[in-house]
C-alpha cells in the first residue's frame, strides 16, 4: 500500500499532463480547422460589413475608413479568433476535429473555398432576378 502512496502522485501528474496534452492536440485541430474552414479572407469580411453598415447609413460613407479600421480590428483579434476557435472545440471531439482538419485539408477542398464567394455572389444574384421575374405573380396572388 506505501508503495502505491508514493507512486500516485506520479500517476496523477502524467494522468494530467496526458489530459492536457490532449487538450493541447484538440485545441491545435480546432485552430487548424477554423483557419482551413475560413470561406473568406478577413478583407473580404471587412468589405461585406463595412459595404452592409454604410448602404444602410449612407451618411457614414464619410466615416468608412474609421468603420473599415474598426472592423478589420475586429475580425483580426486574437479574442474574436479564441472564440470562434473554443467553438470547434466545445461542439466536436478530438477524433471529429482530426478527420475534418483531414477532409478539409485535400486540395480540392482549397479550390472550392476560393471559388466559394463567387459561388455565393453568383447564388445570390440568381436568386434575386428569379425573385424579380416572380414578382408578378405575388402581385397577382395579393391582388395588387
């Protein structure tokens, strides 16, 4: 039994540096994941609020360096990055998060997420004239 005493505290401490270094591992494939999974670069997240924030406040279209700035700060911190990181890590396990860092990392996954704004940009202007040319119908329907 004095000799199971004297060793538990060195099964204790390598129980906790195997549970840290675990967490370490999951915390580098969430970090990994988040910056393979990034559909846009942060100037183009830049462009989609500082474009949303001065259409709907046309009078800020003077301050927009200032907003530009801001928001470049923003989505460039280390505690917006954390947070968005800590996701990854609170929602999938490390298994989850090796095979997608994985999946994810495949060359063909790259070329699609550079295409993917101008998928998005594409999808969204489809959608729009589809909805304009719809348009009558719902007039038709309201009785307008």
């Amino acid at each position: 039994m004095k000799g199971f005493i004297k060793v538990l505290p060195i099964l204790l401490l390598l129980f906790t540096a195997q549970v840290y270094a675990d967490a370490n591992s999951k915390y580098a494939n969430a970090k990994k994941l988040y910056e393979l999974t990034k559909v846009t670069n942060d100037q183009a997240v830049v462009d989609h609020f500082v474009n949303l924030i001065v259409n709907s406040s046309p009078e800020l279209l003077e301050k927009e360096s200032v907003i530009r700035e801001f928001i470049f700060n923003f989505v460039t911190s280390k505690e917006y990055t954390d947070g968005k990181v800590q996701i990854y890590v609170d929602v999938y396990t490390d298994a989850e998060l090796a095979a997608a860092v994985k999946l994810f990392s495949n060359p063909i996954y790259e070329k699609i997420k550079l295409q993917q704004a101008e998928v998005m940009r594409l999808g969204s202007e489809h959608t729009m004239n589809l909805y304009m040319q719809k348009i009558p119908e719902l007039q038709v329907k309201l009785g307008l």
